[in-house]
C-alpha cells in the first residue's frame, strides 16, 4: 500500500495517483442522475407555472392572463433571488441555517416604509411607487447589507458570532423605532402602511418586472461564472485560498452581490424571511450533490414550484389568495425551528 505525499490534499471524485480505479464523488447521494433530478424539477416548475397561468380563468381572458403573467413575473424574480442569494450566502458563511434575512435585513425596509408614511402621509406610497422608488430603496437596503455583512470578515475579529450579534441588535433596533413611529400614526396611514410590510407577490407592479429581470439576469449571469469558485470556498478558507482563491476579494463581490437580489426581492414583493431558507435547504436535499452547477439551478426551479403551485393551490382550493406569504414564512419558520433543534447549534 502506497503512502500519500505529505501536504498533498485528496480531491473529491478523482482518484489519487497510486489509485487503482476513481474514486466515488464523495460530495454526490445515491439515487437518480443529477439531470433527471433537474429534468423532473424543471418539469414541476412548468406544470406548476401552466396551471396557474392558464387553469380556471373566469371572465376576460386578456384581463385575467395579464393580471397573471405580472404576478407570474414576480414570483419567477422572487424565486431567483431569494434562492441564488440564500445558497450563496450559505457557502461562504459554512452555515446552512443562516439567510441574509435574519441578519436584521426586513427591518430595514419595514423603517424606510414607516419613515415616509410618518414624514409624508399614507398617501405617499401610493404616489411614489415606480422604478425610481424601486431603485432608491434597491440600493439604501444593499449599502445596509454589505456594511452589515462586512463585519463578518473584517479584521481579525470578525466572525460569525460578531455577524450574528450585530445583525440581531440592528434589527431589533430598527423594529423597536418602527413600532414606536407606527403608534403615531393615525388608524387609517396604519392600515395602509401594514398592507406593504407584508410579502405581496399580487401588488407587484408591471413596470417593475423588466428592471428586476435585468438586474438578476446580470447577478446571476457573474454567480454563474464563479460557480466553481463556489464550490472551492466550501473547503474552507486555507484550501480556497491555496488553490488561487483571493478569498477577501471573492467574498466582498459574492457579500455585494447577495445584498443586491435580496433588496431587489425585498423592494419588489416585501419581506419573505425564510422562504430562501427552504429553497435553499429543499434544493440540496434534492439535488444529490453539493456542486452549485446543480444546486442553483435547483434552488430556483424548487422556489418557483413553491410560489408558483402554491399560488394555484390556495387560489383554487383555499380560496385565499392572499395568504400564500404567510403561510410559508409560517411553515418556513417552523422547519427553521425543527432544523436548529435537531442540529443543535448555528
């Protein structure tokens, strides 16, 4: 039996040199190839997405598909970033529980909308809705977001740890603010302030939609492209940097780049905390391997059967159309409890 070299690391799915046969993909399941994986996903997201767009139209056809094809828009940009961003941020935190959104995220916007309803009445909302808006607020939450993530890997103190406690901190601040300037307002500027706090994939407007596609096509076009520089900063920070990795740099753009597809999710249809958490987590158990060639396409496709079949089902069968949101940051929050206790830590 051969020795192996010293400081010679193994590489997962190739043989050593004095290796008879290769060697098993240590990071794939056993089960169904990972195209048929995807092949029956993606053909999950297009039955889903067909039933909502075309099933059970009443009245004005060109009313009704228009009035869908919008809220089809939104889930499809919803789906994306909130997948591609949770996955991402997974990989370069070591940390399958995390989301950007716990980390004080949705409190931001929840003050922005509460500040102009305070400073200029209930009406403003309505008035100021269009793409200026959309990118105001885009890129008040994203500069939040990279100065809060920042933490976690600035200087020789920041951690993990550091991220969390000042993610929480924030965040409590900003809602504690946020509920004291709603008490001021009268019952009506309330009412309609609380309707926007709320995810709401049916109030999305049209004219958003092609600026929020441009955007994550752009993203996810550069996530892409690094997709296997993803997969080496999952052997941790040494062996990424030692296999040419300029892991300070790579982190700063993916932090920059998780920051802009979670504002523009967040600004588009409100907060949704932990549906990128199980997208994220659905999409690994999934997809039998841990490369993000696989992993993001998955993530997207198990997003957009979420939102899109949901939608259909609570239309169709509940009768509630508007409670799609809540029930999966319901549900959501509860498996992120299961998960944390079976785990045990952070």
């Amino acid at each position: 039996m051969s020795e192996r070299q010293p400081g010679v690391l193994p590489v997962p799915g190739r043989s050593a040199p004095d290796a008879g046969k290769r060697a098993p993909d240590r990071g794939r399941r056993p089960g169904l190839p990972v195209p048929v994986r995807l092949g029956v996903a993606a053909l999950l997201a297009a039955a889903a997405s067909a039933a909502f767009l075309l099933l059970f139209i009443q009245g004005s056809f060109d009313f009704a598909i228009e009035r869908r094809l919008t809220m089809f828009g939104t889930m499809a940009v919803v789906a994306f970033a909130q997948a591609v961003a949770t996955v991402v941020f997974q990989t370069i935190t070591h940390n399958r529980l995390l989301t950007p959104s716990i980390m004080g995220f949705d409190a931001v916007y929840i003050l922005m909308q509460t500040l102009l309803v305070v400073v200029f009445g209930g009406s403003v909302l309505a008035a100021t809705d269009g793409v200026p808006k959309l990118l105001t607020q885009t890129l008040l939450m994203a500069g939040f977001t990279v100065l809060l993530f920042s933490w976690l890997f600035s200087g020789r103190r920041g951690s993990l740890h550091v991220l969390l406690l000042v993610g929480v901190v924030l965040g409590l601040a900003f809602r504690s603010l946020s509920d004291f300037l709603q008490r001021l307002l009268s019952p009506a500027e309330f009412d309609v302030l609380s309707a926007r706090l709320f995810g709401r994939l049916s109030s999305a407007e049209a004219a958003h939609l092609p600026l929020a596609a441009g955007v994550c096509l752009v993203v996810g076009a550069v996530v892409w492209h690094r997709r296997y520089r993803l997969d080496t900063l999952l052997l941790g920070r040494d062996t990424a940097t030692g296999l040419g990795i300029a892991h300070k740099r790579e982190l700063t753009v993916l932090l920059l780049l998780i920051a802009v597809l979670i504002a523009m999710s967040t600004a588009l249809a409100g907060p949704m905390t932990f549906f990128g958490f199980v997208t994220a987590m659905l999409a690994y158990q999934f997809s039998g391997t841990h490369r993000h060639a696989v992993v993001l396409p998955m993530a997207f496709l198990i997003g957009l059967i979420t939102l899109a079949g949901g939608q259909f089902v609570m239309e169709h069968v509940f009768y509630a159309s508007g409670m799609l949101t809540v029930v999966i940051e319901f549900l959501g929050g509860a498996v992120f409890l299961v998960h944390l206790l079976r785990k045990g830590t952070l």
